[in-house]
C-alpha cells in the first residue's frame, strides 16, 4: 500500500521530479529537502485527511441526491409531457366533436329555415285563397243584395207607375181588378 502511495505521489510530482533529474525510486527522492517530495506527501495528506473526514461520502450522497432529483425531474417532466399530450387529444377530439355538432347544427338549421320558408308559401297561398273566397263570397252576396233591391225597387217603381197608370187611365174598380193581378203576377215571379 506504500509503495501504491508512493506511487501515486512521482505520478503525481513526475513532471517535477524528472526535471530535476531525481529518479522517484532512488533515496535521494525520499528527503525532506526534497520540494516535490514535501508537496507529494502534504497531498498525500490532505487527500488522506479529506477521505477520514468522509468527504468522498458527502460528495458521493450530494451527487446521488442530485442524480435523484434530476432523475426525479425528468420522471416528472415525462408524466407532464404524457398528461400534456394527452389533454392536447382531448381537447383534439372535443374540438372535432363541437366542430361536427356546430355543422350538424347549422345544418339543421338551414333545414329548418327551408321548411319555414315553404311552411310560409304554404300558409300565404291558402290565406290568399281564403280571402279570395271571402271576397267572391262578398262579391256573390253584393250580386244578389243589388239584384234583390233592384228587383224591389223596379217592382215599386212599376206598382207605382201602373198605379199611376190605372188611375187616370181607368175607373176605379177597373184598376183595382187590373192591381190585384200585377201584384198577383209579381208575387209569382219572385217566388
């Protein structure tokens, strides 16, 4: 283990060693007026006490604890990444289906304006029927309401004028004879 030791320390100090011509084997190397060989011994000392204060643990539980958390990051980085994709193919997919409801509902839409409007004609043509109905149905009845009241008057106009007529024309009993048939005839023509 010495030798190990020493070994190390002309690695160590090689370069400064072979410069001043001093073989690290030989005895010369091993004195303490020797600067490499000082320096190699004060490192070899302080790498010593470094490792019985367990500094190699501290470091090797601080690099640990930092690969932890690294790896605990990354672990964590690919559950977001996973959770991000997947909600990014939710909402892909919620898109696509309100895109498809908006279309249906549009369509349906279009539909039923469509049916509206023919529903519209429909009802418009039958009112303008109805009323042209109305109207012929007025029409008829004004038809029949003047043809009645010319009747009428033309009647009294004739009764009148007949009356007249029979008056200066004949004797009394003879008009009455003569109004009693008009108005007989008169009465069998408008039944």
């Amino acid at each position: 283990m010495v030798r190990l030791l020493l070994f190390v320390c002309a690695v160590v100090t090689g370069g400064s060693a072979s410069a001043a011509s001093k073989n690290p084997f030989s005895a010369e190397f091993y004195s303490l007026s020797n600067t490499d060989f000082v320096v190699s011994i004060g490192f070899l000392l302080f790498i010593g006490l470094l490792a019985y204060l367990g500094v190699q643990k501290m470091i090797f539980s601080a690099l640990d604890d930092r690969s932890e958390r690294i790896r605990a990051e990354l672990e964590e980085a690919r559950k977001l990444k996973e959770d991000a994709q997947k909600l990014l193919g939710d909402f892909q997919r919620k898109q696509s289906e309100v895109q498809e409801h908006a279309e249906r509902i549009v369509e349906a839409a279009r539909q039923e304006a469509h049916l509206a409007a023919e529903q519209a004609k429909e009802d418009i043509a039958r009112s303008v029927a109805r009323r042209m109905a109305a109207a012929q149905e007025q029409i008829a009845a004004a038809e029949v309401a003047v043809m009645k009241e010319v009747r009428e008057r033309a009647i009294s106009v004739a009764t009148k004028a007949a009356r007249q007529v029979f008056t200066e024309q004949l004797s009394a009993a003879k008009a009455n004879s003569f109004i009693d048939e008009a108005i007989l005839e008169v009465e069998k023509k408008l039944h």
